[in-house]
C-alpha cells in the first residue's frame, strides 16, 4: 500500500502535484494586524511609563497575531491537489467550514490561464480556468499559473488523456464506428 498524503486518497491514486493559492490573499489579514500592533501602542502614549509601553507592544503583537490567523488559516488549508485520477480543491473558508470539490481527469476538456495586471504581472499570480463537460471550475490567485497549467496538462499527456472539444461518448462512437 502507498503512502497516503491526504484524508480522501484511493489506495490506487499517486498524487503528482500539491499547490496552493499566492500569499498575496492574506494581505487584508496583514493590514488587520499592523492595526492590531499599532492600537498595541495606546497604552504606551497615554501613560509614559516603559513598562505599558512594552506591555502594550506584547499585548498588540498578540492582538495583532489573533486578527491575522484566520486569513492565515483560510491559505494554509486551502489546497489544491493533482493526482493520477483527480484534480480535488480543498477550500477552507474559516476556521469551521471546508469545501471540497472533486473533478475527475477524463472529465477535463481544456486548461487555460490568465494574468491580467499589473499587480498579478508584478507578483506573479494569476487565473486558472479548467473547462469541463459541466462548466468551468475556476481557480484566482494562483502562484505562477504558467508553471501550474504546464503541470496539469503534462499530467493529462501522462494518463493519456487528451483534452479537447470532443466528449468522451462520442470518441467512444467514433472508435468503435471504425
């Protein structure tokens, strides 16, 4: 039996890939808590005494460090995953609500990405759009997009299979028909 590197894996499945969004997505969470150091400063100047100055800085870091966690939490375990069998997005929005979505491989009709920007340019993120039979699943703030969809369609080519405009029915017809 292989090693499992995630909750949902088929013993059959080998996972080719990991990503996560750009860090770029915490940085309401980073504003936040430089708020959170500066009201830290306060007590410092209401009384001018050393010890609420650098009791305040402690108690600021702190707060500081609170109102940052969940934006922290919400990237760390959000994750995307590639296997030789699925591309699976995990979610996590809050500290107590996950989403979990499951697309299968055979299902993937294109994958396309966009930077659209000067900020996504500058920082490197951008869009990923995987089309399927169904509708598209769409994946924003990703780092390095170019690397990523370079990563999945080589994995597509890997498990031979071919994504295009052509459903999975009717290549089977048009096998079978020759």
């Amino acid at each position: 039996m292989s090693k499992k590197y995630f909750e949902d894996q088929f013993d059959d499945e080998e996972v080719r890939f990991v990503f996560r969004k750009h860090p770029v997505i915490m940085r309401k969470g980073l504003i936040l808590s430089m708020f959170g150091i500066l009201a830290g400063l306060a007590p410092g100047l209401i009384t001018l005494e050393f010890s609420w100055f650098y009791g305040g800085i402690a108690g600021g870091f702190v707060l500081g460090a609170l109102l940052f966690s969940p934006w922290y939490i919400a990237w760390y375990f959000s994750v995307f995953i590639v296997t030789n069998q699925r591309f699976i997005q995990i979610t996590q929005k809050g500290l107590f609500h996950r989403s979990v979505s499951d697309l299968g491989l055979q299902h993937i009709q294109t994958v396309n990405y966009e930077i659209a920007g000067l900020e996504q340019t500058m920082l490197g993120f951008g869009t990923i759009v995987v089309q399927t039979y169904m509708g598209d699943l769409v994946v924003h703030n990703v780092h390095h997009p170019a690397k990523i969809q370079k990563k999945i369609v080589s994995v597509l080519r890997d498990e031979s299979i071919i994504p295009d405009d052509i459903p999975l029915a009717m290549k089977q017809e048009q096998l079978s028909d020759e």
